[in-house]
C-alpha cells in the first residue's frame, strides 16, 4: 500500500509580506491553518518544514508537527527533499505530497486530488489546475497556465505551463495551482537536475521536469485556493475563515 507524508514548506522571507506564516488568522498563525486543512484530507503524516524556529514553535503550540531546514534553498521543492530525510531517513514514505505554506483556504479534497493521480505507476509528478472564470486572467503574466491532453473527464497529461495566453482558440483556459505530489524517486531526480531553458526562461520549475521527460498529470479541481502574497491577500483570508 502507498505511504503518503504530507509536507508543507514554509519560510519567512517574503518581498510582498514578510513573516506571512505567522500572520495571525482567526486567532491562529497561517500556517497553523494551512496544517489543519492538509490533516483533513487525511493522507497520513503532515510535517511543515521551514527556516525559522518560530515556526517549529508555533506548530508545536498547536499539537502539530514541524522540522528545521536551511535557510538558503532556492525553492520549496529543495526544502522539502530536505525535509523528507530528516523526518523519514528509512525512506519509509513513498508518495510525497506539498502543500504551499501560503493557501490556508486549501480544500481537503483538493489535496487528495493531487495524491490520488499518483495511484497511476505511470505518473511521476502530480498537480492541480481550475479553469479560468476571470477574462483578465487568461492574459495575467501571474496566472500560470496548465496546457495537457485529456486523459479522462477532470484528468489532464501535462504538456506544457506558460505565463502567455495559451492555448490559442476557442475552449477554456487552465489555471495552474502550485500544488505537488511526487514519487520519493521523481523529487529526488527533480532536485539534483540543473534549471533547464525553458524553467529559466518562462521562470517555471515544473518545466524542468517535463524537459528531462517526466510525466506530470493534472486534476482540474472546481476553484483556486486563495494564495497569501499581500497584505490584500491576508485580509481577504481572514475574511474567509473568520466567517466559518
């Protein structure tokens, strides 16, 4: 049987709002809720890995657990392949799921969508995608889009993500959720390859795997989490989830 371990990286150096995963929200920091929501899809174990002791320590106050990485990786990615050696060095845990520290809107079911793909021995990687409702976001540089071949109803086989409007012509656009789940051999062939072109180009890192011929399927899901990136952003969640 699959063992799943749930990680959720965190750090606290943000240009638009620093030290966002202490932000308090409904009287409890950020990444307190994040956690919770990813316990619920009930996957197994959820460990945040992050930078900074506060955050251990917040986590801890909430029953929760945490572990300390470095300061320096250049992406989530790289923080929880440390991560998942120190808290699995047995490599007990097969399946690797990474839920972003900044969505505490994150359904349950939405995680459990990106796991689930997984289930398919032919998928390396697996992420999430909702269509675009918002005509200013089919031509936003920041909604990355998802481009994939339909392999059955709400089920895509990536082939490409971009910041352009894409793809051309009549039919519905996709909106990318950076939203992962690995096999523990794909996030350890992902992080030792260098950032190809097109990553570097498009400044998408999930590019590098499908250059190096990784497969990556795509659930589309019914709506965008709400992403923290700015004060904005911060107070729109805890309009949500103050109101629940």
């Amino acid at each position: 049987m699959p063992s799943p371990l749930v990680l959720i990286p965190a750090r606290m150096a943000s240009s638009r709002l620093p030290g966002k995963p202490l932000a308090p929200i409904a009287g409890e920091p950020m990444i307190v809720h994040v956690w919770r929501r990813a316990c619920e899809a009930r996957l197994g174990r959820v460990v945040v890995a992050t930078d900074h002791p506060p955050i251990v320590e917040a986590m801890l106050a909430a029953g929760g657990e945490a572990v300390l990485t470095r300061p320096d990786h250049p992406s989530g990615s790289d923080r929880i392949f440390e991560a998942l050696g120190a808290v699995d060095p047995e490599g007990r845990h097969d399946l690797i799921v990474n839920v972003q520290g900044d969505l505490p809107t994150i359904e349950p079911e939405s995680i459990r969508a990106a796991y689930s793909l997984l289930l398919d021995p032919a998928v390396d990687i697996a992420t999430l995608a909702a269509v675009i409702t918002r005509a200013e976001e089919k031509v936003d540089p920041n909604v990355v889009k998802a481009i994939g071949s339909q392999i059955e109803p709400g089920r895509l086989r990536a082939l490409y993500f971009t910041r352009a409007t894409a793809p051309s012509g009549e039919g519905d656009l996709l909106h990318h959720i950076g939203l992962y789940a690995y096999r523990r051999e794909a996030l350890a062939r992902f992080v030792r390859l260098p950032p190809s072109p097109l990553e570097k180009r498009e400044r998408l890192e999930q590019l590098r795997a499908i250059e190096a011929g990784m497969r990556i399927d795509i659930a589309v899901v019914p709506a965008v989490p709400l992403g923290v990136d700015t004060p904005h952003d911060l107070e729109r969640a805890r309009s949500i989830l103050e109101s629940r």
